[in-house]
C-alpha cells in the first residue's frame, strides 16, 4: 500500500492526478482540487452541512453517491475504443486508486440539476479535507 500523504503533498499529488483529465458527460469538464479548511469534523458532511459549507440555497438538489458508482461508467471499455481511451479509463482507475489510497471517509456529492457540480470529498492522513469537483451536464 502507498504511504498516505499529509494534506499538502496530497493536494499538489491530486492536481498532478487530474491535469489534463476530463469529465465525461453532455459536456467535458475538467477537475479543480481544494482544500476544505471549514469543515473540522471528524465524519463527511451531510447533504444539509454540505450547502452550508458551498454557500448554496436551502433547496438546491444534493444527492450523494457511492465512490464507485462515481466511478463505474468512466472505467467501462468497449471494442471501439482506440487508444486514447483505454488511455483516458487507465487514468480513470489511476485516480479511483488514488483516492482510495489517500482520502478517508471518501463521499461523492451532486449537486444541482442539469448542470450538475460533482465534488469528492475526502479526508487526508494529517486530518484536513480535500475536495475534488468537475460539472455533469445531464439534460435527460
């Protein structure tokens, strides 16, 4: 097992993992780190804390996800996939691994709807969180 990494070196780590990576959906989006300094607890936040904490309107959409579900329709291959995507899923599972490594308490977050804002949320070795965000676009 890698050694975890204090939130610091996690965040720059995180960024290296990401730059260039996209998020699939209507739309590609990229991926954006950041530290998560407000929240102090120990457990990730709920969907209520988590308004709070993004600043968002009372009866804005929050839906959490399981981590794999997350990542379940971006590690699909299929037979016509040349070689930029089986590039693209190896650096799918590359970031699953990654978080899975790093973050404790690893919770995915949607928000809105439509235009959806993805965070990751997770918790580094040393106690601070990390946040992890990209945009679906889902008109259907």
């Amino acid at each position: 097992m890698a050694a975890r990494l204090a939130s610091n070196l996690l965040i720059e780590n995180l960024k290296q993992e990401v730059n260039g990576l996209l998020y699939t959906s209507e739309s590609d989006a990229p991926f954006e780190v950041n530290a998560l300094p407000e929240w102090q607890e120990e457990t990730p936040p709920e969907a209520e804390a988590l308004r709070t904490l993004l600043g968002l309107e009372a009866d804005v959409p929050v839906k959490i996800q399981k981590i794999e579900s997350f990542f379940r329709p971006l590690l699909k291959t299929y037979d016509w996939f040349g070689e930029e995507e089986n590039q693209t899923v190896e650096r799918y599972q590359q970031l699953k691994s990654f978080v899975a490594t790093q973050l404790t308490k690893p919770q995915v977050y949607r928000v809105g709807e439509v235009e959806i804002d993805i965070y990751i949320v997770g918790q580094s070795v040393d106690g601070p969180w990390v946040s992890l965000k990209t945009k679906a676009t889902e008109t259907e």
